[in-house]
C-alpha cells in the first residue's frame, strides 16, 4: 500500500510517499480501507516536533511514521475479538493512538471507531471526531447572553465552536488572523478580530474564553475575563500551558486547560448533531497523498478554512 513516511522530526520536506506492507489487525483491532482523513493541527505539531510535547512516545524520533488520526473509510478485516464490526461496514473515528491515516489502509483499535452516518460523506465523517469534541466540550456551559471568544476560530475546532456557542444564545466573537474574519462572520461570529493588528486580551470581558492557540500570559487571560468567567486552552506552546497548568489556578479566575475526554461516545453526539442540521462542517480543500506535506503546511501556517481532508484514492 502506498503511505506518507517519517522517520525524524522537522519540515514537510521530510516527508516521503513509500509502498509498505498493509498492516495486520492484532486482538481488538479493526483494518480500514481509508476513504478520508482530516488534518488537524495536532499532525503538523508531530511532524515538526513541536511544542515539545508533541513528541510524547518519541522523544528522539517519531513513536509513529505515519501521521493522521481522524480517518473515515470501509473495514477491510477485524482482529480476533472483535465484534462491534465486520468487513464492509463504514467506520469513522479519532485514532490517536496508533494513527497511521495518511495511507491507503489503517489498523486502528475497536473501541475507536463508529460507524458512519449514511448521511455524511468520507471526508464529512473525517472532519468530525477531533476538531468537533475540542468545540464541544470548550464550549459547554456557554449560555443565553453570554460573551464567548474563541480563539484560533477560522479552523476545523473553530468553525464548530462558533456555530455552537451561537446556538447557545452567547454573542461570539472569533480571533484569527485577517485572511480568516470573513469566514468566522459566515460561520457565525458575531465580532472578529485579526490578532496580528489587535490584542484580544484587552477586549471583552469575556464570561468563556476558548484558546485553540494559547501562546499569551496568563495574566493577561485573566484581564479578558470576567468574574466568575472560564478560560481553557487546547494546544499552544509548552510554557503557556504549563503556567496554566501551575499559576492559573492561583490567579482568582477559572484559568486551565480543556482536558479533552475522546471516543464515539464523544464524537457521535457530534455527528448526529451534523446529521439533523444544526451543525454545518466546512470542508476547506482535499488533497491526495502526494500532496501531504501541502495539506500539512496549508493547516500550520493558518490558511486553512475550517477542515482540510486526505483522500487516498484520489
């Protein structure tokens, strides 16, 4: 099978399509034929090794040699034991674990994957099981009347989060950068704002504050919100989080980081919510293996609008 390689940290240069054996599922695990695999932000921070702790499992050199972890695509074979699904079925889910979605097949474990919606197509499904559980759960409890900024809102994460913070009745206000402020305001935000011209910690305050991007002071998190108010990060650099993680709590603020719960039990809800409508999933560009190391340039350097897709076969 064809596959997207790396064996050493650093630039999309150092990725390489190569013809590898198709994996074989061991006890518990599922073998996909992948028909889509969204990019997440998660995959280009692997790939360069950074923030440090994207290197966890593989300190001097990647645990994995194949990126890409929200894969959608037909069970192929399942291992000894497993009995949620059979050859033929259509399957979605987050596969964080073992990734492996940038290639033609994945083996991924039973307990990762759901079936797939008749209704979503590959790459939809795809889109769905990282990027909408961090909106999901970074924006519960947003209510009626609220101020909710979410910052990093013009990508997969952030396109979900606004559309439902809106739906909670909170006034939106999404932060990226300029190329992106139209595509927040179609999604739904109520303000915008380009964070290469304006400090967002200095408007507000905000009762919910979600940082897909945490690369400030926590203190001047704090200044943005409002008492009583909540901050929480998903990804940033490894010294913001860690003062997160430390001073946060000490700042007399709800400051911390998203601690994100993963699984169909988690994902599917999402779905289902696409499903009936209330949900819309912005597909940004597909790209086929070869381009790989575009795709993954394209989401690092902040371009993409709302999700971008891996298709194999095409």
């Amino acid at each position: 099978m064809r596959a997207v390689l790396h064996d050493r940290y650093g630039p999309p240069g150092v990725l390489r399509v190569e013809e590898i054996p198709v994996p074989v599922p061991a006890a518990g695990q599922v073998l996909v034929r992948v028909a889509a695999t969204s990019v997440n932000l998660s995959d280009w921070e692997t790939l360069r090794g950074t923030p440090f702790y994207s290197r966890l499992g593989g300190l001097r050199r990647p645990a994995r040699p194949v990126l890409g972890s929200d894969i959608a695509g037909r069970v192929e074979a399942v291992g000894p034991g497993v009995t949620r699904f059979r050859p033929g079925d259509e399957v979605y889910g987050d596969n964080l674990a073992l990734k492996g979605g940038f290639a033609e097949y994945a083996v991924a474990g039973e307990k990762a994957l759901a079936h797939k919606p008749p209704e979503l197509g590959f790459a939809e499904a795809s889109a769905i099981p990282q990027a909408g559980v961090i909106a999901m759960q970074g924006v519960a409890g947003a209510g009626h009347g609220q101020r909710v900024l979410i910052n990093g809102a013009g990508g997969g994460s952030g396109a979900f989060a606004i559309q439902l913070a809106k739906q909670a009745g909170a006034d939106v206000t999404g932060v990226d950068n300029e190329h992106k402020l139209a595509f927040m305001r179609s999604v739904g935000a109520d303000h915008v704002i380009d964070y290469r011209r304006d400090d967002f910690t200095r408007t507000g305050p905000y009762d919910l504050i979600l940082d897909l991007v945490a690369h400030r002071s926590v203190f001047a998190y704090r200044r943005a919100l409002a008492a009583g108010g909540r901050y929480r990060c998903v990804g940033g650099s490894t010294r913001t989080l860690l003062r997160v993680l430390t001073i946060g709590p000490f700042t007399g603020r709800r400051i911390g980081v998203l601690a994100v719960r993963e699984g169909p039990a988690h994902f599917v809800p999402v779905a289902d919510r696409c499903v009936a409508g209330d949900l819309v999933i912005h597909l940004d560009r597909t790209f086929t293996l070869d381009q790989v190391p575009e795709a993954l340039t394209h989401v690092g350097e902040g371009r993409a609008l709302g999700k971008v897709v891996i298709v194999p076969a095409a």
